[in-house]
C-alpha cells in the first residue's frame, strides 16, 4: 500500500495567540473610539442657556 502523505505542519500556536491578541486590541482600541464618537455627538453643541456661567 502506498502511504498517504502527511499534513502541512500546523502554525505555532503561541504565534496565533499572539496575532490573536493584537488583533482584540486593535478590535477594543477602535470600538472605544467609537463610542467616544457616539458621546461627543450626544453633548449639546452649546452650553445650556438656563444655568449661570459666571
């Protein structure tokens, strides 16, 4: 019989991890950008007229 070829060797896990975490960084770091895009558009534009400045 003839023998099946083997698989490709699979990648260092520890460098996939790696990928992994950089990429969920990336991931919150734009989502936190996001959401401070979201609060900045929700502030009024101007100070509220009915409270003192002074």
């Amino acid at each position: 019989m003839d023998e099946l070829p083997r698989p490709p060797k699979r990648p260092d896990p520890a460098s996939r991890d790696e990928r992994l975490a950089a990429r969920l960084r990336e991931n919150l770091k734009r989502r936190k950008e996001q959401a401070r895009g979201r609060v900045a558009a929700d502030e009024p534009a101007e100070p509220d007229s009915g409270s003192p400045s002074s």
